[in-house]
C-alpha cells in the first residue's frame, strides 16, 4: 500500500509568496491613504461650517462694527433666520440694513439683547454676511454670542456651546492690546497706528469721516456708516443746545 506524496505548494497554492503580500499590502495602503484622509478634514471641515463673528478680538468699551458669518451647512434646505443672543454689558446697538433680510432688536430691562434676522434666504453651500454695531462692555475677557440658525426643513443648529464643543458660540476675546478693527469713532480723530488690517472710522459729522465711512459700503449702497455719523452727530448737537437751554434757565 503506498503512501501519497503531499504536492508541494506553489506560487498558486496555499502561502502568498513574500513578494506577492508586499505587492497586495502596498495596493491597500494607497487605497486606504485617501479615505484616511478624508476622514481627517472632515471634522475639520464640518467645525468650520458654524456661525462665526468678526473681528474676534476687541477692546473694553470701544464701539465695535461686528460681522456676522452665516454659512449653511445642509445640503436640501435653506437659512431662513438667525437669531443672536447678545452678552451682557452691551448698552448700544444699531443693526446694519441687509438686502433681503429683516431685523428686529429685542430689549429687556431697556437694554439690548437680542437680534433676529428673517426674512432672508441662504442656499445650501453658501452664506450670509450680516453687521452690526454694539459698544463693548467695560471688562476684559471672552463674549459669547450665542446664535440659532433656522432651517426651511424645520432643523435649528443651536451654535450655543464651548470653544471646544461641536456647536461652538461665536466668541469675541475683550482685552486692551487688541488691534482695533472696524471701531467707530464718535469724536472724529485719527486713526491710531495699528497692524495690517486695523483700521478705526471716525463716525462724527466731519469731512474727514464722511470720507472714510464713504469708503465701506454695502451691496444695495447704503452707506451705513454715514448714516451713523449722522445720528451720533445729531445727538450731540441735541445735547449741546439741551445745555445751553438749561444755562438761560438758571
């Protein structure tokens, strides 16, 4: 009775030769190194697409021009309203005109603190661009201002969470090294050397400001920096005779 002679194994058989498993690992790493890689921007993707306000730093007590960044994140459904909570110590705001949206200031205890913006339309993959301007409150450190964004599907992204979390407030950094950006002037004079970027906007009745407020306009031509001039100015002529009424009196 014989006894039978295993086959021995080759290439086809049994083991992978070395350099076959070398040849097959190499063609997994390079079908692997794209999704690798996606799947590291995509958080760094989706954590960018939140409600942002600019600039992020500014200084106690400057009276600041704010923008508000509204990207829409969705894919089948459009922003239809944003709606901004305001910290506490802000005493001053006026609201930007925005083509196509309506805002409205919400007031508590004769102080701003709310902004809700509606009316407007911001289609998936695109954003919205929405000002204001508020006076910082007396103090240094962080400002959350916390924002709901509607959606025309009913979903509401509640930006309203820490720095570090998946739904971050926008956040504004009060400190008095801050470069000044965007800050309205209401005494009218020169601008203070700053960075590249800073830039301070005397908001008086002057020529001067009248020029450089000339300069920022938004996309319907409003000029909206003028028309602060004109009402801060109008305050102040106001009070001037207000005084001078109450010196004839006396």
């Amino acid at each position: 009775m014989s006894t039978a002679t295993p086959a021995p194994r080759g290439p086809g058989r049994g083991r992978e030769p070395r350099a076959g498993r070398g040849r097959r690992t190499a063609r997994r790493g390079s079908l692997l190194a794209p999704a690798l890689a996606a799947a590291v921007l995509l958080p760094a993707a989706t954590a960018a697409a939140h409600v942002t306000i600019q600039p992020a730093a500014s200084r106690p007590a400057d009276l600041q021009r704010y923008r508000v960044i509204v990207p829409n994140e969705e894919t089948s459904a459009d922003t239809t309203a944003v709606r901004m909570q305001l910290p506490k110590g802000i005493d001053f705001l006026l609201v930007e005109a925005a083509p196509g949206w309506r805002a409205k200031v919400v007031r508590r205890g004769g102080q701003p603190s709310e902004i809700r913006w509606t009316g407007g339309r911001v289609p998936p993959g695109g954003y919205a661009e929405l000002h204001f301007i508020a006076r910082n409150p007396v103090r240094t450190g962080g400002l959350a201002f916390k924002a709901l964004q509607d959606y025309s599907d009913g979903e509401v992204a509640r930006w309203i969470g820490s720095a570090e979390s998946e739904n971050p407030a926008p956040t504004v950094t009060l400190s008095e090294s801050a470069t000044p950006q965007d800050v309205v002037s209401t005494h009218g004079e020169a601008a203070p050397a700053s960075g590249a970027g800073g830039r301070e906007t005397p908001a008086s009745g002057s020529t001067a400001g009248a020029t450089t407020a000339a300069a920022t306009k938004d996309d319907d031509g409003t000029d909206a920096l003028t028309i602060v001039a004109i009402v801060l100015a109008a305050v102040a002529i106001g009070l001037s005779g207000l005084g001078l009424l109450r010196r004839r009196a006396a």
